[in-house]
C-alpha cells in the first residue's frame, strides 16, 4: 500500500498558498512528476513540491486550521457504490463548518484530493 501523491493541480495551487514544505518528490514546470529527489533548493525556481495527501492535509490542518473530513455512503442496495462526502471546517473563522457535499468519486483518494483543493481556496 502506498500513499498517493496529490496531483499536479493541487501542488501548484498549495505552492500559491505558501506550501512549500520538503517531500519526497516534485514535479516540474510542465507537470512532469520526479521521485526520490531533494528538491529543497529548487523550490521557487518552477519547481512544485509534490507531497502525499495526508502531508498537505496535515499542513492545512496544523498550519491554517482547515480540517478535512469525509464520510462514506452507500448507495441502497449496491455493495459496489460507494461515494463520499466531504466536509471542511475553518478554526479560523469561528470553526464555521462548510457544509457536506457529494463527490462523484467512487475512491476515497479522488474525494480527499478535492477536499484538498477546497480547503486550499480557503486560504
């Protein structure tokens, strides 16, 4: 089992946001994604970091008080459908609760990942 990666989208929208932490990869200007690489001196100079998931979903956390949370659901009388909701709470504006939504996503890292970006318009 390995840690999924967020998506390119998502790490130059984290970089904008001031998430410029060292991870164990990092993709180019043009997308392209490299592993096993110290990238700290590169980044700033078109290079985005490329944490996993849970690292961004911990800086949200821990650095701007933006929790992410999501909840299976199943559909009634399928064993295969699952879909997730996802919700966001800001500490920072009097824990206001962003409401739940429906993610059209039958895995828990594609509804994570918009959660992620989500919670990184917040800021």
């Amino acid at each position: 089992m390995e840690e999924k990666i967020i998506s390119f989208t998502v790490a130059k929208l984290a970089k904008e946001k001031g998430f410029n932490e060292v991870s164990d990869g990092c993709f180019d200007k043009n997308g392209k994604k490299y592993s096993g690489m110290n990238h700290k001196n590169e980044i700033g100079k078109g290079v985005f970091s490329a944490p996993t998931q849970s690292l961004l979903q911990k800086w949200l956390r821990e650095k701007h008080g933006i929790h992410i949370s999501l909840e299976a659901s199943v559909i009634i009388g399928s064993k295969d459908e699952v879909y997730y909701n996802v919700s966001l709470i800001d500490n920072t504006k009097d824990n206001r609760l962003y409401p739940l939504w429906e993610v059209e996503s039958t895995t828990y890292e594609k509804a994570l990942e918009e959660g992620l970006q989500e919670g990184l318009n917040l800021i």
